[in-house]
C-alpha cells in the first residue's frame, strides 16, 4: 500500500500539532512549518473554528490526527462520530487521516483516554473489523498510531509490535510510529525500543509522531507519562534517528498538548527534527 | 460474552469507582500493583473531563473557586462519564447536578448560572444555519397557518436570578465585585458576530420564542404568550422574528391550515 501526500505536502519538513492558542500567532506569521495536524474532534462544533482551519488549509498541508473513534472498542464504532469525521475530512481534504491503536468507549461511555488492547487474536479481530469499516466509510487508508501505555495484559499473546504489524496486514492501513510513546511504553513495561522499531513494516510507516513526556515517582519507581508537555528529550531522538534510518524521511511531527509554550518553542523542536531528518546517514525513502 | 467486552467493562467500572480488585488477575505488574498501573488511566481521565468542565462553566468555577469546583467535578465525573467522544458535548447535566449537591446549597443561583454557561456552549458549538427568508416564512405562515412550527436560531432561558449580571461578572479574571440579586431575567442565547450574543427579553417576546424553541406550534404558542400578556400582538412578535433572522427551518408535522386546505 502507498500512503500518498496530497499535492503541496512538503514530507521533508517537520509539523506541528496546531493548538488553538498558537491559531492567530500562525495566521499572521505564517512560518515555514512542513505541514499541521489537528485534532478533529476540536472542529466538530463551533463552525468558526472549522472555517479558521479551513483558512489555514489553504497555505499549509493538514493532517486529521483523531482521538475519539476507539478503534479497539469491542461493541464496535460510534456511527455519529465517524460521519463527523468523514464530513470534517470531505470538507479539509487532509493529506493524512490517523487513528490509535487503544479503546476509549464501551457501552456508550467513553473515558477520553487512550487505553491500551490486550494483543490477542480477538481483539485482533475486533480493531481490523474497525478500521476496515472506517477505512471504507472514509473511502481511503488511515493510519494507526501506536499507544503510549502504563500496562500491559496478561491475556496478550504476541508482542504489541507484531499485533500493529498484523493490523496492518490484515486491513491496508497505515502506521503513525510515535518514537516519544515507544520509549515511554518500554520504560514503563520493560520492552525494548529499537526491537520495536524493527519489527515494524517499514513500508507501511507514512507518519511520526514526536513529543515530550513526564516522568512520575509511585514508591520510589518512575512511571513516564507521555503528557506532550515538554522539549523531545534525547534518547527519543536518538530513537527517531533509528526510526528514519529504517524507515527513510517520512513526515515528522511535533506534539505538543499541555503546558502549551510560544510558538517558537514549536518551531525550534520541528527545526531539531528537520535537522535530523536532513542529516547525511538518513537513507532515501 | 467475549474476553475484550468483559474487560473494557471492567476496566470502565474501575476508572468510575476506583476499585480495580477486578483487574488484580488481567494486569501484569512489572514492578507496579494493577491499581498503580490503573490509577494513571483514571487520573488522566479525571483531569481530563476536570478541565473541559472547568472550560464550559468558567463562571461556575470561579464562583465557588477552583478548589472546591474540582472536588465537585470529582463527584460529577464519577456518576457521569461523557456519553460522546467530544469534549464540548460534556456536562449537559452540570446544572442538575448542581441543583442537588448540598454542599452548594448556600449558592442558590449556581443551577441556572450553569444553565446559562451551557446555553452559551451550546449555541457556539451549534451547526450554522442560514435563517428562513421572508419570502418563505410568509408563504410557511399562510400554507400552516397556526399549525406552523419553526426551529430557531436561539436558546431560551429564565431564572429568578440576575444570572446574566453574574455570568458576565465571574466568567472572566477580572475583579466586578458584582453580588448576585434575585430578580426574574428571561434571556436569549444565541451565536453572534463576535461571539456569543446573551440578551433579556419581555415576558411577551420570551414565552413566544421559548414555545416556539420547544417546537410547539405557533396557535399552541400564541396562546400560552397571551395568557402572559393581553396586549400581546402576534403579527408583530413575527415581524421580529423574521427581522432579526431567528428562523433557520421548518419543522415537519406541521398541521395544515383547514382555511388554506
């Protein structure tokens, strides 16, 4: 399968993750930035907020980072909310659509977190039977995000890695490779990060996420929690020169959720991942 | 039932109550308990939903201040999990909530202080509809005549409280010394240029428009306003309507009118 940018996309240069604060400073400026990505979900109500994007879409390329679908939800998708989606993504001609590898809602109630699936032959099951129906109503292929997790089940059966793998397989989709949720998810359940990395289709990877996490004491242990509020810190991208090595220059992004800094401050970690991304040892795509 | 069914069950029941003796046996600990590992998805969960109510309800927040506003959010979350993935559709029962906590029975005007900041949300994340023209809305009313039901551009809201006055006094940071005062407001809420528009309207124009809102018909009304206001002209009251653009459709089931049939 091909992930394909629309016309215009720049994959050779780093985006950001745009957060309405930074929405009038980007309008005006208008800095060199590879590309945005948003949330759908923060332009599925108030019309102004689709129209400012809208505006916006015109001089850079967009990407529909979604996190509300729960793709691993065993009762199935929200019907509501995908045709959102599909209406936002009909409207926005996104060069890229994502998705999680993780649950949300079950029984029509929903947490607003991403909670990791136990990798197992039916849950499987139940997130291609998902994604395939979200890749038909959208009508084209989406990519998966790996999770940053705090646990791990001892129900699974095969590594999480081999689980996206076999998603991939199975459905067509995409992966969007978050090397800040690997490094995360292998301190916090003792994997191994560049093993991760290789055990991904390379070909399927069409995105990668970066961003800055937390680090929590619980009895004298450290938990990293993947907050998005902070720089990138150096063994993520240690890791992220792994994953371009790999995986060639597919487009980067910078995310950046809570502790929201100047714009700047966004710009200046896109300009570290250009640098990277630009730096000889990369390979071609 | 299926494995991955049984334990998002689960795992929903303990985020909610915070007890995950349940999830002892599905988790591996790797150095942490199950309830550790979980506490993390409950926290995140609960700052979560803590911070779009405290969006939605600035004023509500900083009338009873952040403090005890999250300790209320707390048992709000608790008994109520959004029913939707997005965040601006959460806490449409806030207000209800409210009017049954205890310990904020001492703010009487805090239920429909939070009415009006959900009114508000819900006008500004409302879809844009373009209003009816006149010429279709004059056709409408002679082809339906009373039987003529109309959506509106608009929510409708009364309070025996000044809420508009303490709404605007508390949502933002400075300091008004505003002090609630009980007096009957009847407002409007609708979307408008620059924002949100929140206005006091008569009882006549009010109860004509919140019937109307309800989406009952014009007859239905038309009457319950003049048995509010004896003087009250309804030819009038339609002029407006038209002119300040409030009706955006046409409801269906309408009646037609037997002197039009």
């Amino acid at each position: 399968m091909t992930l394909v940018l629309s016309p215009g996309a720049q994959p050779h240069r780093c985006g950001i993750g745009l957060r309405t604060p930074h929405m009038a400073e980007l309008v005006s400026r208008r800095p060199p930035i590879g590309w945005l990505e948003v949330h759908p979900e923060n332009y599925m109500g108030a019309p102004a907020a689709a129209a400012a994007l809208e505006r916006l879409r015109n001089d850079y390329p967009l990407s529909l980072h979604g996190v509300g679908l729960s793709l691993g939800s065993a009762d199935g998708i929200d019907a509501t909310h995908l045709a959102r989606l599909k209406a936002l993504a009909d409207r926005l001609q996104p060069c890229l659509v994502s998705e999680h590898m993780s649950w949300s809602g079950h029984g029509g109630a929903w947490l607003n977190d991403l909670v990791p699936l136990p990798y197992t032959e039916e849950a499987l099951n139940v997130i291609a039977r998902n994604v395939d129906h979200v890749q038909s109503v959208l009508g084209r292929p989406i990519l998966i995000e790996n999770p940053s997790s705090y646990l791990s089940y001892r129900a699974s059966t095969m590594p999480e890695a081999v689980f996206l793998a076999e998603l991939v397989r199975r459905t067509g989709c995409g992966i969007l490779c978050d090397v800040n949720n690997i490094h995360v998810s292998a301190h916090n359940l003792g994997l191994d990060a560049r093993e991760y990395l290789r055990t991904l289709p390379a070909a399927a990877v069409g995105e990668i996420h970066l961003a800055g996490h937390a680090r929590n004491e619980i009895d004298g242990k450290v938990m990293l929690i993947d907050d998005h509020g902070s720089r990138v810190i150096d063994p993520v991208w240690d890791l992220y020169r792994h994953a371009l090595d790999r995986f060639g220059t597919v487009p980067a992004m910078i995310e950046w959720d809570t502790a929201l800094p100047a714009l700047d401050v966004l710009l200046d970690e896109a300009a570290l991942a250009n640098a990277i991304m630009e730096a000889p040892h990369v390979r071609a795509a | 039932m299926s494995a991955l069914l049984e334990l998002q069950r689960s795992f929903l029941g303990s985020i909610v109550s915070g007890e995950t003796a349940a999830l002892d046996d599905a988790i591996i600990g790797g150095g942490f308990t199950a309830a550790q590992r979980v506490q993390i998805y409950r926290n995140n969960t609960f700052i979560t939903l803590t911070e779009a109510l405290a969006t939605t309800y600035p004023a509500v927040c900083r009338l009873v201040d952040r403090r005890f506003f999250n300790f209320a959010v707390a048992r709000y979350i608790a008994e109520n999990l959004p029913d939707r993935p997005c965040l601006f559709e959460y806490g449409a029962g806030f207000a209800g909530f409210l009017a049954g906590f205890a310990p904020v029975a001492d703010y009487p005007f805090l239920p429909d202080v939070a009415r009006l900041e959900w009114a508000v949300n819900a006008a500004w994340n409302a879809p844009e509809r373009p209003p009816l023209s006149a010429e279709t809305l004059a056709a409408e009313a002679t082809r339906a005549g009373e039987g003529l039901r109309l959506g509106l551009d608009a929510l409708y809201l009364s309070s025996g409280w000044e809420v508009d006055a303490i709404w605007l006094a508390n949502r933002g940071e400075a300091e008004t010394g505003a002090s609630p005062a009980y007096q009957p407001v009847r407002l409007e809420i609708r979307r408008a240029a620059n924002g949100i528009s929140v206005r006091r309207l008569d009882v006549a124009t009010w109860t004509l428009r919140d019937h109307l809102a309800r989406g009952e018909t014009l007859g239905h009304a038309a009457e319950a306003t003049l048995s509010q206001a004896a003087d009250f002209d309804l030819t009038a009251a339609l002029r407006a309507l038209a002119f300040e653009r409030l009706p955006v459709a046409i409801l269906p089931n309408q009646g037609v009118n037997p002197c039009n049939a």
